[in-house]
C-alpha cells in the first residue's frame, strides 16, 4: 500500500525515506512487511503520502 501512494506521487524510495528520516532499507522493509512501522514513522507516512483513512487501517490490520 505504501508502495502504490509513493509511485502514485512520483517519489523514488530514497526520497521518501529521506522524508520520513529513516533509511531506504528501512522503507524497503516496511514496504515489502517484513518490518513493523512505528509510530512516528506512520504519521510522517500519513501525511506526506496523503494516505486515506481507509487504507491506513488496512495497513494497521497487517
């Protein structure tokens, strides 16, 4: 999910994860499910992405 608002946007890994202060291989985790997200990281998510209410509590369920 994460993965389909950042190309939606136009932003390569390394600047999201540059944006949300953590390393592309962190995104990388994240975005694949291999690594939890934390708080912090999921508002900064939230906001620049622009993520839906909707699909954010589909990630949550994960």
């Amino acid at each position: 999910m994460i993965k389909k608002y950042r190309k939606k946007l136009g932003i390569t890994q390394e600047k999201l994860a540059e944006l949300l202060d953590i390393s592309p291989r962190q995104l990388q985790r994240i975005e694949n499910g291999s690594s939890e997200t934390s708080l912090k990281t999921l508002k900064k998510l939230i906001k620049v992405l622009d993520i839906s209410d909707e699909d954010i509590v589909e990630f949550l369920k994960k």
